[in-house]
C-alpha cells in the first residue's frame, strides 16, 4: 500500500515569494552579506572582479560595496596584489557560527551528497514566521529556470511537503495556532491535524506545487542539533519524483538521520 502523502491545505495555493520581490529588502545590506558569504565559499583573498563575477553585479556596485566594508572594517584591502578579505573584526562572529553548526560544514555536505544521490534540487530551509525560507540549496543541473531555487526564497508553510515536515516536529496546539494565524479555514486545519501524526511516524513528507506539477519530499533534522529548526528538501518534475517516491522516501530520512 502506497504511503500517505504530505500535509496540505486544501483550495490554498503555495505561495513562494523571491527575495527581490520584498519591498523593504535592504539590497545593500543583503549583498554585504552576500559577499561574505562568497568569501566563505571560497576561502582566499579575493579581487573586486571576482566578487563582481560571484554575484553578478556591475562593477562600480561592487567597488563601492567593498569601499564601504572595508570603511566598517567588516573587510581589509591589500593594496600591493588589489584583494580584499574578512578582517578579524568577524573573528569571533565566525567562531560562534563554528560552535553552532559545526566547523566540518556537515550541513552543505548533507546537501551536495543529497544532490548527488538524487539528482535532483535539494534544499535546506528554516522557518520564518509562516513561510519556510531556504538558507542553503543546490539545483539539479537541468532545472528551468523558473523553477531554480534561491538563498531567501520563501515557500508557504501549509501546502508544501517542506512545511509540512516542520508542523510535524511542532505540538498539536503550535500547529493549530500556525494554521489560525495563515487563515486555515477550519475544515482544513482538521486535515492538517490528522496528518500530522503520520508524518511524525513516518519522518518524511511529500507534497505536489504549481497544479501536482512539481512535487517535492522533505524530513526534519533533529532540532537537538542545531539551534533553529531545519528541514532537508528535495523537489522536481512530478513525473520524475513520483515513480521514485518510495526510494527518495527512504533516502532523504536515512540521510536526515545520519547527520552527525
């Protein structure tokens, strides 16, 4: 007997909403951020036309951006090879991040492995009052480009299998609280409610988006772990997914339960 699928809300659409889609994103502190993080990913001095090239911005953005970090002392310029890196004003913002995550980037392993096993784009995300917001991710190589996912990209608690696996990890009356708060009309919070303890049984979720056209598996990280809740996510083509729903089922809880 095929396994139930991931909670839903009934006649509401997810909704997903990209970061440059929030009118009161400050760009400029987004990309200060975002520059760090290219820095994280590559670990060396960097040139402004590398950190141009990372991001896709004009250079005159970003010789003004790094003018400016370097003017906060968030970053330090070497005059003599033209390249900036992290100062230790971020030393200990950087240790703090170690002790809480791990400093063997056990997360983004998760991720890439994940990809790798699946060939699919897989997803990390946390919640962020009713959506859920991926914080980390990598794509399947032959995913359109209006279906690519994005660092801040919010996804819709209720309807989608990656919200679902977070109301699984939560007490009945937290979820019924979500659920009156997103305006869950009542005959469909009594649905989600009688979901949820199956998908706690189980420690996995799926779930269709945009019309059953993509579909998408999710499970909880133990919340132990780390000190915001995280979900590992994977979506695609439905008539790629579905066929394998069983096997990635069974992959993404096995990988969740791994993590160290």
């Amino acid at each position: 007997m095929p396994e139930r699928t991931g909670i839903t809300a009934p006649s509401r659409p997810v909704r997903v909403t990209r970061p440059d889609q929030r009118r009161s994103l400050s760009r400029s502190a987004t990309r200060a951020l975002d520059v760090l993080e290219v820095f994280g990913r590559e670990r060396r001095p960097l040139r402004a036309i590398d950190v141009s090239r990372a991001l896709d911005l004009h250079p005159s953005t970003t010789n003004q951006l790094l003018k400016t970090m370097v003017g906060s002392a968030h970053l330090t310029f070497e005059a003599g090879t033209r390249t900036y890196l992290p100062s230790p004003r971020l030393a200990r913002f950087g240790a703090w991040m170690m002790e809480v995550f791990g400093g063997d980037e056990a997360l983004r392993l998760l991720v890439r492995d994940m990809q790798a096993a699946t060939g699919e784009t897989v997803t990390l995300t946390t919640p962020n009052d009713l959506s859920m917001q991926i914080v980390d991710f990598i794509d399947a190589t032959c995913a359109p480009a209006a279906e690519r996912a994005e660092r801040g990209l919010c996804v819709s608690i209720f309807g989608s299998a990656i919200g679902a696996a977070y109301l699984s990890t939560l007490p009945d009356a937290e979820v019924r609280g979500l659920a009156r708060r997103a305006r869950i009309a009542d005959r469909e919070i009594e649905a989600v409610m009688d979901a949820v303890p199956y998908i706690r049984r189980a420690g996995v979720a799926d779930a269709g988006t945009l019309g059953g056209t993509i579909w998408s598996v999710a499970a909880p990280l133990a919340q132990a772990r780390f000190p915001a809740p995280l979900v590992l996510g994977l979506a695609g083509p439905a008539d790629r997914i579905r066929p394998r729903l069983d096997t990635l089922r069974a992959a993404i809880r096995e990988a969740a339960a791994r993590l160290p």
